[in-house]
C-alpha cells in the first residue's frame, strides 16, 4: 500500500470524460497481487474483473515478473520494433512447441500493435487482400474493438455512434440463439450467401466470438459454428475467430474453439497472451493466406520484448500439460454453482458462457448493475455485460484459488438478495 497520499481530484480535473470502469471502482488501488486489489485505504478487493480477461493468471504472477525482472536486470532488448531479438525467438519457440503443434496448427504468428482491435484490423485487411473482396460478415453483439475498422464489426449502438462517419463494409447476421431457441440463424445466415438475389455481397471474411464477451456471454454451439465453417468455405471467406477475449484458456482450453474441431483461417489473441497484462497482439493466419508485404500493416509496439517475456513464461508455466485445463474446469463448476443460487432468486434469470467466463442474466440492467455496486462495497470487482447490461460477468483470474473463488461468490449471493430485498421491502 502506497503511503503517500493520493490526489483524486486529479482525475476529474485532468482525466478525459471517456474514463469509464473507475466510474464504477471509486477508488484508488495501489498493489495486486494474485486475485486480490488493494486501494491506498488498505482495503482488499477481490478482483472478479482481472484486467477484463488480460490477467488470466493474476495479478503480478512471481515466475512472470521474475523473468520480466531478470530480463531488464540484464539490459534485454524493451523496444525492438520487429527486428529478431532473443526475446521474440524464445517466445515463439514456445508457442510453437506449447500451443500450436500439439493443435497441428500450422498458422503463421504475425504480430500487430498491442491490442486487440489492432488485431482484429489486421485480420479483415488480410481476408480482403486474399479474396479481393471487401465486404466482411459480423454478428449482432459482437464487439471486436473501437478502431474505425473493427468498429464497424461491432454491433454495440453506443460505441457505434462515437466514430462520427458510417461504417461501411460490413453485413450483420444475427448470431446463434438471437432469435430464439427455435429459430436456426444458421439456416438464414445460408440462405442469404446462397441466393443470387439476396443482396449480400460476397464476403471476404466471416468474423465472429465463440462466447460473445461484451455482447451478453452469449455462446455459439458447436453445431452452428461448425455450419458457419463450412459456410465460409463454400463461399470463398475467409473464417476469423476473434479469440482476444475467450481466449488464452478463458473458457476451459487455450483456445475457445479447439472441442468444436473448427480449424479458422485467422485467429486474433490480445489481453491474456502477453500473460502479465502488457500490451500485446497477434494474428494467426494459416500460411496459404500470410499475403500482407513487409509494413503492410505494422505497429510502433508490435516488438513490445517485455510481453514476450513474459508471455514465454506464462505458456511454459501453464501449457505444457493438461493440469492447468484441469483446474479451470473445476474452478468453472464452482462459479456454476454460484451463479445458479443467483439465478434461481429471480424469475427469468439464466445462467449464460462457458469455462471460467460465466455470467448470469437478471433480465435488467438496472438491477445487475445494482448487484454488482452492492457486491463493490464489500469487496468484490465485478462487471455487467449485454445489450442492456443485464448480465453480471465473472471473468476472475483463472488462477483463482478456490477458497477466494467461494468467498467472491459469496460476496456476490449475498449483495444479489440484499438488493432483491430491498426492492421486495420497497414494493410492500
């Protein structure tokens, strides 16, 4: 904990109005470590946010700030632009060895500059380059970042407006489940790419979330992905599957569609796969479709040395067996069980994702967000997600112990009936 005293009122006399999650978090942290924040009072949090999905394994891992510190102890390379350094070697050796053979994935790693919509921007350039096409398919409530290409790909209304120019290029399809249960969106999604007369422009590409993070945890069976797959295929696009979120093991396995069989053309990864929360994206690409020239597409960051140490050391540490799969799946059951005594106090709720990124919809977003405000007080970091902020989110450290797992579920049982209590004491 910092002893030196800490001027808030900094913050709303110099920060931007576009400052949003310490809107929600009023206060000021000064450490974390593992699962838990501590703000300059002392007070402890656990964290059930974890950098929105960049911190799977923690706050301040030891073994990943241990290697980042003997890194710089040593003068290592912090900023290499993409010139070979022994950094990036090590990291991609890794990866290769770890994640991508054993997946038989023969994708090449092109690196972008540091988040995920630069990711996702590459992606759609790559798809467009490939197939000569421009127009790209996206999926209601997906988010696939705030940059004016990858905007264009999200449904969400209200970071749409904020571009200020249309956003073209892009076909919205309404994603696995968005019109109900009966309704098979694949089905349509077909019939629009196969009548000549649709109006749909052939697509370069088809993107899409496997679990829609910020969309509503909304989950694709492995059904229709696998449709949409083949879908692609037989139209000429391109498959890309934004894993900046559901990825790097957030939903049970590194990657969130490796039990659907899928094999997409490109995969986006951002937030956990530097494994310390620095900076970092990348774009898999599978060989056949590495079209872009030298600095096509390029980023001041996209040689950030420091996430290649660390994210080295976070798939060494993480990957190189099933133990860690392991203990995400059972981690996964406790949140279910959590999250269900949440749903089973209110009429209509509904448990909603999959893996260690659940959430469970309360059918109003005043009242998710009332919960989680409750749960905040009392020492739990949590977000709600969806089109009206109906759902509250669990996205914790996938390294959760789980005695602090239960205790921030417990915090969040027992915020959900102090609210749904009042407002029952409110309506008598």
């Amino acid at each position: 904990m910092s002893s030196t005293p800490v001027n808030t009122e900094i913050f709303t006399r110099r920060e931007s109005q576009a400052r949003s999650y310490c809107r929600g978090f009023d206060t000021v942290f000064t450490s974390a470590n593992g699962s838990e924040m501590t703000d300059h009072n002392g007070t402890c949090y656990i964290d059930f946010l974890a950098g929105c999905s960049s911190l799977n394994y923690g706050h301040n891992d030891p073994d990943l700030k241990q290697a980042l510190i003997d890194h710089i102890q040593a003068d290592g390379i912090a900023h290499g632009l993409d010139m070979h350094t022994d950094a990036k070697a090590a990291f991609i050796e890794a990866f290769e060895t770890h994640i991508l053979a054993p997946r038989k994935m023969s994708h090449k790693i092109m690196f972008t500059g540091p988040t995920g919509a630069n990711a996702v921007e590459a992606a759609m350039k790559i798809a467009r380059k490939v197939t000569g096409r421009s127009n790209v398919i996206a999926f209601t409530n997906g988010f696939h970042g705030v940059t004016q290409g990858a905007l264009a790909a999200t449904g969400n209304g209200y970071h749409r407006e904020g571009s200020g120019v249309p956003l073209h290029n892009v076909t919205r399809m309404p994603f696995d489940g968005f019109m109900g249960a009966p309704a098979d969106t694949s089905a349509f999604i077909e019939a629009m790419l196969t009548d000549p007369s649709s109006g749909m422009d052939a697509p370069a590409a088809i993107i899409l979330e496997t679990v829609q993070g910020e969309g509503g945890l909304n989950t694709a069976s492995a059904e229709w992905l696998l449709r949409i797959a083949k879908m692609a295929k037989k139209a000429g696009a391109l498959l890309i599957i934004d894993d900046v979120q559901a990825g790097c093991g957030r939903t049970g396995r590194f990657f969130s569609f490796e039990e659907t069989g899928l094999s997409p053309d490109i995969v986006t990864l951002a937030k956990s796969i530097s494994g310390f929360g620095l900076p970092m994206g990348l774009v898999l690409v599978k060989p056949e479709h590495d079209v872009m020239g030298p600095a096509e597409h390029n980023g001041t960051f996209r040689g950030n040395t420091h996430a290649f140490v660390t994210a080295r050391a976070a798939i060494e540490k993480f990957w190189t067996d099933k133990s860690f799969e392991q203990d995400i799946a059972r981690r996964a059951r406790l949140i279910e069980q959590g999250l269900q005594v949440i749903a089973d106090m209110i009429p209509g709720a509904r448990l909603k994702g999959r893996g260690m990124m659940r959430g469970v919809d309360v059918c109003s977003g005043a009242l998710a967000g009332e919960i989680c405000a409750r749960a905040f007080q009392n020492g739990l970091i949590i977000e709600t997600s969806g089109p009206e902020d109906e759902v509250i989110k669990i996205l914790a450290p996938l390294t959760t112990p789980d005695e602090m797992l239960q205790s921030g579920l417990d915090i969040l049982i027992d915020a959900a009936q102090t609210v749904l209590g009042i407002h029952k004491y409110a309506a008598e």
